[in-house]
C-alpha cells in the first residue's frame, strides 16, 4: 500500500474542494496539499452547470438567497461578496463579467474556463489529484488522520470534506461524503431535492415541450408565500423552468414535513400567470377584439396569437368552453378565459427526485461545525464545505458561489 504524507488533504475534486485545495496550497506552501477524487475525473458537476456556461455568482449574492442554516449562511456570505470572487479568479487569470440579470459567468461563457483555471493554479502550486480513489475509512490520529483508500493511505493535518451533494446523480453524485460523515458521527438534517421540475396532479401530456414567458406563485391554503417570474417549461409531468425552480425547494418541503417555507400548511398549489405582460382588464379586452377577428375558429384558438396554440387550447379546456366557436363566446366567458390565463391553477402530486434536482436541500448545520470556520465541532482538524452543509440557493449563480465562498471560509 502506498503511503502519502501531506499537511492537508481535500476529499472531493470540485469547484469547492479546487477552492480550498487552491487555498491551502498558496498558504502551506509547495507540495503540501493533495485532492481526492472518487470519480475518474474532477469536475464533472462543474462542467454541466449553467448547461456548460456556469453561472458562478451573481451581482445579487445575499442571505435573503438562501436557505438553511442561517448561522452558516450568514458567517459564508457575509465573508465573501461577488466582488470577492470577481478578485478570486482575476487572481487564477479567469476574467467574470455579468448579464443583464445580475448573473456572472466566465467571460469566455465555458464552464472549462474555470476547471482549467483550477487545474492550471494546482499544477503551479504542486498540489496533486488522485482519481478514483474510493475511500474505505478515515482514522483520526493523533495530529490528524488517516485517509485509507485498498491500494493507499493519506496521512494529514487538515482534512477538509468537500464531496458534494447527492443531487444530480447523473454527474456522478452520490450520498458517499454523507456516509463519510456518518462514520465520523458527524450528522446531517433532513435531505431533500430543490431546483428541480414540478409534478402535477393536471396532466400536462398536450403542452410537453410548450414554453411561455410568465410568473409563477406558491400559495398555501390560499395564501401567497412567494411568487418567480421568468419562462414556464411544461413537462409531460408538470411544469418547469427556472422560475418553477425557485419554488419547488418549499414544494418538496411541504411533503417531506407538511411546511412551506416553515409554515405548517395542508394545501399546495401554484397559480401561473402566462399572460402577465397584461393586466386582467387588458386581457380582456384583447380577447374581445380576438373574438370578432376569429369568430368562426374554435374557442381553443382565441388566444393563439399570443401563447402557444396547444397551451391557449389547454386554457380554453380548461374553463370547459372548448366545444365553443370563438364568436359564440360571451362576455362572462371572455372574463372566465382571460381569469385562467391570469391565474391556471397547479396541484403538486408528490416529492422530486434527485435525478432532477441541480442541488440538495439540508445537510451539515450549525450543531456539527463551528459556523465561523466550518470545522467540525468533534474532530479538530477535519472541515466541511460545499454542498454538505445545510445551505441551499435560488436559481442565478447562487449554489456556486456558497460552494466557493464556504471553501474560503475554512481557508
């Protein structure tokens, strides 16, 4: 068995354990620190996110963001803004700029960018990857710990657990940094899947592949907890889009615990507005002139000058007119088709799955590490980062950036 002393070892080869690699190498010097990799190659994950522009922060970056653990989230990014990490990757030679959202992607819009920025400062530091070594133990001893793979065993002062989250498993994600984290009594809260695609009781099979420009809000025993603007994908399953994103977090909360948002509830819904470019009065009178132009077309088309025909006739079903001529239509009706537009009505039917999810929810929290260092509050020298904690963002560079920023904290 080969035997590898180093000062510091980080256990997972993506954008936080290349931060904290990085880190610790320009500050202990030459050789002293080594990343270890479970997978053939670092930085899968990396490389699929923002569909391989990766989007790494945004203008934006607050508490109001996230959710979780707030001590945590507080002490990572109040410590680091998105200046900071425009600064953290002129530094490695990577040049950020922002959209006209508050995104911020490499300037090149590649996500290899940044893993070849990674890669390239490690080469200079001397820090070493170790591909597809599977951990079988860690050993605390006395200064540090044993990190035992079959064929070799990493002794080191530092040892920083970066291995990701469960989510998104098609990257090759798996639950392994959480077994890691068992077998050292260190425990997480309650795992779930966020950002991710919603499933409804409606059936949807007629709109796959249907997109609108709208806004989406989650309403709890009706009443409105949050609301997301931006384009609505619909699924065969459901609905999608990055604006359904940012709500599903408390959708997959509400059947694991019954809460959304922390506040007990025994309703879900989520109303889409896909016409939200015009008010309710404005709607309507757009369907009155639609009516005179196509009186003699089904009642399905009054709105395909404006949606997607499959999604006008969807409506229109919807509020049970679809037998109707366009010119039959009365003025209750053009109210009734205008009301759905404003507000169709979604029922969530059950939890995601992490295959769809682009992070986890929960995780390490604040009663497992000190929330100012992230080091673990039963082994001294061992840390945590990433997605392992239990902090989870919005949609818009917000995961990426807590990643990073939390790799700077123990650093």
């Amino acid at each position: 068995m080969e035997h590898i002393k180093v000062k510091a070892a980080v256990i997972g080869g993506g954008a936080s354990g290349y931060t904290a690699a990085i880190g610790l190498a320009r500050r202990m010097g030459k050789g002293s620190t080594v990343i270890l990799e479970r997978q053939q190659k670092t930085g899968r994950k990396l490389l699929s996110t923002g569909n391989g522009r990766c989007n790494i922060s945004n203008e934006n970056v607050s508490t109001e963001h996230y959710h979780g653990d707030a001590e945590i989230i507080r002490s990572v990014i109040g410590g680091f803004s998105a200046g900071d990490m425009k600064d953290y990757f002129l530094s490695l030679g990577v040049l950020l700029r922002s959209d006209g959202e508050g995104r911020i992607y490499p300037h090149s819009n590649q996500a290899a960018t940044i893993l070849d920025a990674f890669k390239r400062e490690c080469v200079r530091l001397g820090v070493k990857e170790h591909c597809s070594f599977v951990i079988r133990r860690i050993k605390p001893v006395n200064g540090g710990f044993s990190v035992i793979s079959d064929d070799a065993e990493v002794h080191c002062g530092r040892l920083i657990i970066a291995a990701g989250s469960k989510a998104f498993p098609q990257s090759g994600a798996d639950s392994s940094g959480y077994d890691l984290l068992s077998r050292l009594n260190i425990r997480h809260t309650e795992l779930f899947p966020a950002l991710c695609p919603v499933n409804t009781a409606e059936n949807c099979k007629s709109l796959k592949g249907v997109r609108a420009k709208g806004s989406v809000s989650l309403i709890a025993d009706g009443r409105v907890l949050r609301t997301s603007a931006g384009e609505i994908q619909f699924t065969e399953n459901g609905i999608s889009g990055i604006c359904v994103f940012d709500l599903s977090r408390s959708v997959n909360e509400f059947f694991l615990r019954g809460t959304a948002d922390g506040v007990p509830c025994k309703k879900l819904q989520i109303a889409a507005d896909v016409m939200n470019g015009l008010s309710f009065n404005g709607l309507c009178a757009y369907i009155e002139g639609c009516v005179r132009l196509f009186a003699a077309a089904p009642a399905g088309e009054i709105l395909s000058g404006a949606l997607n025909v499959q999604l006008s006739r969807f409506i229109v079903k919807a509020c049970g007119l679809s037998g109707k001529l366009c010119g039959e239509l009365a003025a209750r009706e053009i109210k009734q088709i205008a009301s759905c537009a404003k507000k169709l009505m979604f029922t969530p039917s059950g939890m995601s799955s992490f295959s769809s999810a682009q992070v986890c929810a929960g995780g390490v929290d604040s009663s497992e590490v000190y929330a100012d260092t992230l080091m673990s509050r039963k082994h001294k020298g061992l840390y945590i980062c990433g997605e392992l904690l239990d902090a989870d963002g919005d949609c818009g560079g917000f995961n990426l950036h807590f990643a990073i920023a939390s790799a700077h904290r123990i650093i």
